[in-house]
C-alpha cells in the first residue's frame, strides 16, 4: 500500500515519542511501507525540510538508511526502483551541504556513503565534483569535508580489483584537493576543518597508493608529518580548544602508525624522523611533560613497530636499508640503558589515577583487560614495548635492569619504583634467566617484604604475588614449590586486599600450569586453598572477578585430579549458588568448572545429580536467549557425564532430543553430539534404540546429504556401532543402507569411506540380509534395474574395492561376509564371487 507525504510525516513523528502506544503502531506503519513505490522519496521530502521538527527529520535519515542496507541493490527483493532512486541521488548532497544539525548531518553523511557504495561512480558520477565544489564554499566547508570523508572512507573499505582500482584513480586526483585544503585549514587554525581533511588524507594514503612514498606530493606530505606532531603537541598547552588539538595530533600519529602497518618500505624514510620524535617526547623529561597519554601509546607502539617489522630487518630493498642504517645510530648501548631507565622509572610505576581506581574499587583496578589493549591502555602498551625491546636488544637491556633491581632493594627504596622494577623483571623473566637467583630471591628479601604489614606494602605484596607466577615455572627449585604455594596461601588469605587476593589466585594458576607439576606438592594445603578460593569467591562482587577465581578453582581441580575427592564437597555446595546467580558468563563459566569436577570424581559425582541434569538442560536449551554463552560449555559437560556415569537414568534417556535438535540446525557441534550418541549407545544400546533410534536412523540419513566425506565417517562409525551394540536393532537402518548403496554404485568415495561403506553392508549380509534385499528392491524399483542387476554392481565395486582397502579387519569382514553369498548356493554371481574368494584367499 502506498503512503502519502502526510501519512509518513505523521508516523515518523509517533515513531519518535516516548509513549509506547504510538511508538509500536508506528514503527510497524514504517516497517509496512520499507517496499511500497514513493515512501523513500516522502522519506527524502521528509528530512530535506528544515521545517519539520529534529527529531522527525532524524528519524527520516535513519529509515532511509535502513532500507538502502536492504533495498537499493538491484538484485535486491523488493528493490527501490531505478526513479526514486535517482531522485534521492539528486537531491542528497545538497540537502548534506545546508544541514545544520549535528546529529542529522552525519546521518545523511554515512547514508551518502552507503549508496556511494553501491553507485559510485556509474549511476553517481557527479558527487565528487558536487562534494569538492562545497568544499570550496566557506558556508558549506565543514559539511562538505564530513560526507567526503565518510564517503572515501567506504570507498577505501571495497576490496575487489576493480573496485580498488577505482579507488586508487580517484585518490591520485582527489589528493592534490584535499592536501590544500588541510594546509589552508592548518595555517588558519580552523582545526575542527582540519581534521576532517586530515581523516580523508589518512584513507586516501593507506588506501589509495600502492606505495605511498613514491609518489611526490605524498613524500612531501608524509615527512612533514612527524614535525607537524611535534608542533602541535607542543601547542596543546597553550590552546584554547586542547581537546581538538589533541585529537589532531593523534590522528596524524595515527597516519603513521597505518604507514608503518600496511606500507612498511614506505616508512623505511621515516624510521629515523620517527625515532627522533620518540627520543625528544619519550627520553627528553621537557618532552614527556608535554605528553598526553593517547600520544605517548601511539608513539610506543609505533617504537615497537619499527623494532618488530621484519622488513626492516632485511637489506634486500632500499627502505629496509635505510631502516636498518636509522635503528643501528639509535639503538646505541646508550641509548637502550636510557630506554630501560626510562620505561621502568616514568611509565611502569602505578599512576594516582590507578591507585585512586585501587582503593576506590580493588575489583576493578585488579580486572585483566587482555586482547590488544596494548593498541590504546598506556600500562599494557609499555609493558608490551618492553618486552619487545628485551628481545631484541638482550644483551643490552639485561645490564641496565639488573642494575636497577640490585641498586633498589632496600626498604628505603620508594614503593611505586620498586613495584615497577618488580613488574618489569617478571615481564622479561625468560630473558633473565641466568640473570637472576630466584630461589636466594624468593628465600630471602621477596619473603621478608611479604612480612611487611605496612598499608602501602600491599603494592609489593600484589606484585610479589604475580611475580611468583611469571618465575614458577621459569626458575624455581622444585624443593621450594611447597613454600610457594604456603605463600601463595597466605597472600589469599581474607584479611588481605582484594586486589592482593585475586593476583594470588591468578599466581597459583599460573604455578600449577607447569611441566613438571607435582601434584603430591601441594596435597598437604589442599583443603586450605580450596576454602581460600571460595572464600575469596564469594567475598568477591563483579562477575568478572567471580570467573577468574571459579576458573583458578576449576584448574586446581583439572591438575590435582582425583586428590580433589576429600575436598569437593565445599565445591559441591558453592556452584550452585553460583549459578542461581543467573548471569550468563558466569553460568557458562560455572558449567565449564564442572567439566573437571566430574572427571575428577567419577562415579562418586552422584552427589552433583540433582544440580548436573538442569544445568545441561538449561545449558543446551536453544530456546533461550543464554544458550549462545552456555551450549558449548554444557555439550562438554553433559559428555563428561556420559563418560562418568554408571548405568542410564530416565532423565538422562529423555535429554537426548536436544542432540537431534543440535545437529538437525548446525554442523557447528557435529562432533560432539556424535560422540554423546556414541556415549549413549554404549551405556544402554536396547534402552536408547527402542526410544531414539528411528529417530536418530532418518537424522543421519538426511545429514548424509550435504556433509563433507569427513562426517560421512564418523556417520557410518556410529552406524557400525549400532550394528556391533544391538544387532537385533539393524532393520532400523533400511533408510540408511539405501544411501549407502547408492554412494558405493557411484564408486567414487575416498578408500577409507568406501571400507566403511562396505563394512556396513558386510554386517547386514551377515545379520540382516532381509534389510538389504528391501535396500536393493527400493533402489531397483527407482532406476528401473532388475534386483540383481543392481546386486551385480555392488559386488563389482565390492571385487575392485578389495584391492585397495588396506585395514586386514575389514578385508576380513568383506571376505566372510561374501562366504555367506557362496555358502547360499546362489549360481547367479559364482563369477564374481569366485573373483572376489581369490583376492581374499590369504584369509582362509
């Protein structure tokens, strides 16, 4: 149905009130309208009125947006016709260019992007031209350079060899434009324009050169850039707007750092620029005090870049040359004692602002933020720099390290220094290994320290803690393992700080995860660190904590195995108020912890019964939102118990529909659910077939349709195990065989599929001949063959098969099921059974 201007205004303005009685009819209004002739030009008559009211106008950019994702392709069901098509193209950019509003501006903005994807440049050759031509208007600059940039950068985005070749045309002309634009707007300080001309040169020079520093403008462009950053760094102080000269800054550190990532010969000049820069803003102490902290990130990542890039460790190419000439002057042995110094004393020692986070909330200073947090957190991008350096410069850095570690051992020593010489000797513990005397270490002054009760002393403590787990497993005497973990025990004590507690839970996990793990080491405090742990575990409020102590708990379990059984009866009692917590992550961390409890106890895991059984069922329920955080946790789980289980209860029978269901939606868990079949089989094969086994007989039949010759395998496995389990059971497996036999007639499967195959036929032709008679009748009643026209070429790919199957079982089973033929008396194939009996001769 077709909608007036005045019927869309009206909705757009009730899709944007408060009141949800108008909110809901008018969204499905707009929604009923997404495929009817004219709606996207109300759309567009909509918000090109400046008129109507923000917020209806907004509204209308965003419907327009969402049906350019879904309708503008041409392919597209229920695509926007060609007309209203062009009608929109036509009037966008000047709606973009007199847009006031913020918010609606960059709407239209990324709307233009996405139909520039689509049409540039054949249906839409003029909209560079109409962009470039605003730019030129004073009035209309700002609006012109924003919907330029969201458009280049979807353009850049486009990975097809035309279309990146387009890319590259446009960005040779398009260039020139905007570099005057930008140097225009520097000279000005029009820093808002600026930036945005910078975002665009940043797209068009990463993306848009095969090598960037070839080209002259771009050169020129690219080597002022690194004085550009000093500069404005520098006026960042004195500037009225700082936070925009901060993030102009940023962004042209950024256009380094994506030099250096995607056109690493390009930056080959640049290295000794850059490494200056670094020196003058990272060693210089005028410098550094000029930092921000997104600066001093980029800068450090960009110092690690160049040291990890392995193109400049070649002198293959001109750039690797000239970066390698650029790194040998400034990794002098000077130089690399100053950036030891240097990291270690101003960027690694805790900062107000983290120990302000500390005591303020312990739980969330202590979270392990992982990933790639070194691209954009300062602590995680120095500690990541660091180790980088000791890699490649070891025999420089150790001397200097050392020095400091010696030289401040004293309690006189300021506790934030020593916390980050500590830090920074776990960090490159592997390279100081012959370096240090970590048992005399441990011994002696580590456990003095730890004996200090002083309130600041919990900075030392957090971090000997944490340090005792980066060198467990490096070099540490396996006599003094007991002392560790009796220390570890007391730093997870209850009058610690948290933030303490939760370093010393993570330190025992990281000591338990070595080679040489004794479990009979720390048998004698088992009892203690589990009552530890979950103390901690439930003194602990933020759901990440509680996942990091359940996952400790879980590996001292999966470690000490079953020594866990005198002491999980605390465990036993705990998960379950975890669970009822009824947090996602935190259940699907709670089902992974019973994986190792329940290897751990065995058949004693009865105790854990009633709570098991809900917890599969709701792990594996498809029907709940939670299941995407639980399935894969609770599928092992619910294995796991199979494994353990002594004989089949009438819940678990019932539980087994959710395989079906499983495998009937994804072959994600394709697997697993074969092998929790397999586990049901083998527990109760009688049981399981008379509930499940048609039902599972027709899932495999149709899964044998389009699954790859791998679960083809395990598919007729499982059937051979129905076969081996239950041979009263094989008449089930008519719908099967006659796939089977189709597959081996085509004679083109993998030797070991084919073996399979006919091991599947050898046991019917021994147990269950009727099965395969009907198979071949069906299949003869299909392709219109006689039966034995049909059984005539089973037994010729039988014959040929046999001279490539090389598992002596299977031949075996192949040749006595084709006995059972001879022993018939049947004339009508004694030729070829008689061939057959003659490759098989060795076995009789």
């Amino acid at each position: 149905m077709e909608a007036s201007h005045s019927e869309v205004l009206a909705a757009l303005a009730a899709a944007t009130s408060q009141d949800i009685n108008q909110l809901r009819p008018a969204e499905m209004r707009l929604k009923g309208w997404e495929t009817s002739p004219g709606f996207y030009a109300a759309l567009l008559s909509a918000f090109a009125d400046l008129g109507q009211p923000v917020n209806v106008r907004w509204m209308a950019v965003l419907c327009m947006k969402n049906g350019v994702d879904r309708f503008w392709r041409r392919n597209a069901p229920n695509a926007i016709s060609e007309g209203e098509k062009a009608s929109v193209r036509q009037a966008l950019v000047a709606c973009c260019l007199r847009e006031l509003a913020p918010q609606i501006l960059t709407q239209l903005a990324v709307l233009s992007s996405k139909i520039a994807r689509h049409d540039w440049p054949r249906e839409w050759p003029e909209l560079l031209n109409q962009l470039l031509e605003g730019v030129q208007q004073p009035g209309s600059r700002q609006q012109a350079l924003l919907v330029l940039h969201h458009v280049v950068k979807t353009l850049s985005s486009k990975r097809l060899a035309g279309d990146r070749r387009l890319f590259q045309e446009l960005s040779s002309s398009l260039f020139p434009h905007i570099l005057l634009i930008f140097e225009q707007n520097m000279a000005a300080e029009a820093v808002t324009e600026g930036t945005l001309a910078l975002k665009i040169l940043r797209q068009i020079t990463v993306h848009g050169f095969k090598a960037p520093y070839e080209e002259a403008a771009v050169r020129s462009f690219l080597d002022s850039a690194i004085p550009r950053t000093r500069v404005l760094i520098e006026m960042r102080q004195n500037a009225s707007d700082q936070a925009a000269i901060q993030k102009l800054a940023s962004l042209m550190l950024k256009l380094l750092s994506d030099i250096l990532e995607h056109h690493p010969f390009s930056f080959g000049p640049l290295v000794a620029s850059t490494l200056q820069l670094i020196d003058n803003l990272i060693l210089n102490d005028s410098g550094c005090s000029l930092l921000f902290e997104r600066a001093a990130v980029q800068l450090l990542n960009l110092l690690k870049g160049i040291l990890l890039c392995s193109e400049f460790k070649s002198d293959a190419f001109p750039a690797g040359q000239q970066a390698q000439q650029a790194k040998s002057q400034f990794f002098t042995p000077q130089m690399l004692q100053a950036l030891c110094q240097r990291l270690v004393a101003r960027f690694l020692p805790l900062s107000q602002d983290e120990l302000k986070q500390w005591a303020e909330d312990a739980e969330a200073f202590a979270a392990d933020e992982g990933g790639e947090c070194w691209r954009y957190a300062l602590r995680p991008c120095v500690e990541s720099c660091f180790v980088a350096l000791f890699k490649e410069y070891n025999s420089h850095m150790v001397p200097p390290l050392i020095q400091m570690m010696q030289s401040n051992l004293s309690p006189t020593t300021p506790i934030l220094l020593k916390e980050a010489i500590y830090t920074a000797v776990g960090l490159v513990s592997y390279e100081l290994y012959d370096e240090v005397d970590f048992d005399s270490w441990f011994r002696g002054p580590l456990r003095e320290e730890l004996a200090c009760t002083q309130a600041d002393y919990r900075i030392i403590r957090r971090r000997i803690a944490w340090l005792l787990g980066q060198w467990s497993s490096v070099k540490l005497s396996p006599d003094l393992r007991p002392l560790l973990y009796s220390t570890q025990m007391t730093l997870l004590s209850g009058g610690e700080d948290m933030a303490v507690r939760l370093a010393a839970a993570q330190s025992l996990r990281n000591s338990l995860d070595d080679f040489d793990f004794s479990p009979e080491q720390i048998e004698p405090i088992l009892g203690d660190c589990f009552n530890l742990l979950l103390t901690l575990l439930r003194d602990a409020r933020e759901c990440d904590s509680k996942m990091r102590v359940l996952s400790v708990a879980s590996f001292v379990v999966e470690r000490v195995g079953q020594a866990v059984r005198p002491h999980a009866a605390a465990l036993v009692q705990c998960l379950p108020q975890l669970w009822a917590e009824n947090h996602p992550m935190l259940r699907a961390a709670v089902a992974g912890a019973l994986v190792p409890l329940v290897s751990a106890l065995g058949p004693d895991h009865n105790q854990l019964s009633n709570f098991l059984l809900p917890v599969v069922e709701t792990a594996t329920n498809i029907n709940e939102e939670a299941h995407v955080y639980l399935l894969e946790d609770g599928l092992d789980l619910w294995l796991c118990i199979m494994e353990n289980v002594a004989q089949m209860s009438p819940q678990l029978l019932m539980l087994w529909p959710r395989v079906a269901t499983l495998m009937e939606m994804t072959t994600e868990h394709m697997q697993i659910c074969l092998q929790l079949t397999k586990a049901y089989l083998l527990l109760a094969p009688t049981q399981f077939l008379e509930n499940h086994g048609r039902t599972l007989v027709h899932l495999l039949n149709d899964i044998m349709v389009d699954i790859k010759p791998e679960g083809q395998l395990q598919i007729l496995r499982l059937v051979e195990l129905i076969q081996r389990a239950e041979p009263a059971a094989m008449s089930i497996l008519q719908p099967l065989v006659c796939r089977v036999i189709c597959s081996v007639l085509q004679g083109d499967a993998l030797p070991l599929l084919m073996a399979l195959q006919l091991s599947v036929l050898a046991r019917l032709l021994l147990d269950a001949q009727n099965v395969i008679a009907e198979s071949i009748n069906s299949i003869a009643q299909i392709s219109g063959e006689t039966p034995d026209a049909v059984l005539q070429r089973v037994l010729e790919v039988w014959l040929y098969s046999m001279n490539i199957i090389t598992q002596p079982e299977r031949r075996k089973l192949l040749a006595l099921a084709l006995v059972t033929l001879l022993a018939a008396d049947d004339r009508r194939f004694c030729g070829i059974l008689l061939a057959v009996a003659e490759v098989c001769i060795d076995f009789f």
